[in-house]
C-alpha cells in the first residue's frame, strides 16, 4: 500500500468507521422494517442508504482525525499509539487539519442533501461531542467513558431517523442498546490498557481503584444492564419473541465472560469480555431486523 494513503488510513481508523457505519447500517434497516405497512422494501431507498453510509463515514472521518490532531503528544507517550501517523510525522498537522476540514464538510454536506434535518443535526452532534467534549475530558475525569458513549450510540439512531425523520421510542431503544453497550466494550478495553492510559493520564476504568473487584463489580452490572435494555424491543413489540433465539445466547456469554473478569481480575479475561462484546451488538441488531 502506498505510504501517504496507508498514513490517512490509520487517521482515519478505518476498522473502527466501519463499525460505525454497519450501526447506522443496522438502523436504518430497522427503520425500514418498523414503519413499513408491508414489505421494509416499501420504505428502502439507496440515495437515503448511501447519503446515511457514505456521509456518516465522512464525519466519522472528520472525528478520528480531529480527535488525533488534539491528542498527538499524549498518542506519543503510549505504546498502542506511539505509531500514528501524526505523531511519527507521516502526516503534518496542516495536512491533517485541512483532510478533517474535507471529510467534515463533504460528510455533512452529502447528508443534508440526502436525509433528513434530524439525522444531519445528531451527526453534527456527534462530532461536537466525540471532539470538543469526551476527548479533552479523558484527563480529567472516567466520566469521559459516559460522555463519550453518547456519540458512540448516536449511529443507529442516526440510521434509523434517516427513515423516520424523527425521534421516537423504537429510535431511542436503539440508542439505549448501542450506548449500554459501550460500557463493558471499552471497560474491558480499558482494563487491558491500563497501564498504557496511565502514561497520558487517562483514566478510563469505573473506578479509582484501577483493576479491582470494585470497578469489575460495575463492569457485571452494566453488563446486565445491557442484557435488560436489549429485551424491552421485543417487550414493546418492535421485534418478535423469536428474536431471543439469537439475543440470549449471546447475551448469557457476555454475562459469562463480565463474571469471568470480576472472578480473577485477569487481562486475559477482559481480552475475551472483549471480543465477547464485538460480536454482541451484530447478532443483536440482526435478530431485530430478521424476527
């Protein structure tokens, strides 16, 4: 691959905008099921899907960098982030600036043309807060996980009123199941980078304690948390009970692995509450959308 372009991957962290994307993906699929008299085809449109996608991935490109424009000397002091591309000067803060101007603009620009007002403005929103509210609070306060977990939840929501052009119970359940979610995905994250976060003065476990019983005790109960609001769509009908087919199993391995680490407080087990947690959200919007 060529260097420059390798070097504008890693900005824009790729793996993760792809993640991003598939929820606003799953969303809006959801969107179409839910408020189409018949078929979700009914409601299905490609210049709305590919507004929703495309533009979506611009903003999230726009945050990525921006996030890593403001963070480059503490990216420095830390082993996993020691090789960026703007810290290793691959890329020049003026580069770095003018591509997070491009991708913003071009990304809120194809979504005004294509969706409507209220998925345009939680975008936006999205990034105000992801770069101007929980990257500079990391340093101050773990409150930073929660606030973070807004924009982190926004992308099915995002989808889904690109559909609606609304906000509403089945939006906001959505957006309750992706930001409960976040909690055991990036405290076990957390856990295994603890000391890495420590070197930039971050502070991203529960609790001050770092990796104790006390912050693995909240990690189970925001585990169960989860489990509990990814039930209510199918208690108010936005799913059938046979979704469950798919959501409890994968929702009792979660459980399972969240018990793990606060059984033995290993890194290990937070690796594997981890790659637990990847696979969680996938299965869970795709029961939603299949029953």
């Amino acid at each position: 691959m060529n260097p420059t372009i390798k070097a504008f991957a890693q900005l824009i962290k790729f793996r993760l905008t792809s993640s991003v994307a598939a929820t606003s993906a799953f969303g809006y699929f959801l969107g179409c099921k839910l408020n189409a008299d018949g078929a979700w085809q009914q409601l299905f449109d490609w210049k709305v899907f590919l507004g929703v996608l495309i533009g979506g991935m611009l903003v999230v490109f726009a945050s990525n960098g921006l996030n890593q424009i403001i963070e480059k000397e503490n990216d420095g002091k830390m082993d996993r982030t020691s090789g960026r591309p703007i810290v290793e000067e691959r890329i020049t803060l003026s580069q770095a600036i003018i591509f997070c101007w491009i991708t913003g603009i071009a990304g809120m620009l194809l979504l005004s043309l294509t969706v409507p007002f209220v998925a345009v403005f939680l975008s936006g929103l999205s990034l105000a807060i992801y770069v101007f509210v929980y990257t500079p609070m990391k340093q101050t306060s773990n409150i930073a996980v929660m606030i973070g977990a807004i924009p982190g939840a926004l992308p099915p929501l995002i989808g889904y009123t690109a559909v609606v052009g609304r906000i509403d119970e089945p939006g906001m359940m959505l957006f309750l199941v992706q930001f409960f979610w976040q909690f055991p995905h990036f405290w076990a994250i957390a856990w295994m980078l603890h000391d890495d976060y420590q070197k930039a003065g971050y502070w991203m476990l529960p609790t001050s304690g770092g990796r104790d019983k006390k912050g693995a005790y909240q990690i189970m109960i925001y585990t169960v948390l989860l489990i509990i609001v990814s039930m209510t769509p199918i208690y108010y009908g936005m799913s059938g009970p046979r979704a469950l087919i798919l959501i409890l199993p994968i929702s009792l391995w979660v459980l399972y692995k969240s018990y793990g680490l606060f059984k033995t407080l290993e890194v290990k087990e937070a690796r594997k509450l981890l790659y637990a947690t990847l696979i969680y959200t996938p299965v869970v919007f795709m029961a939603y959308i299949l029953f």
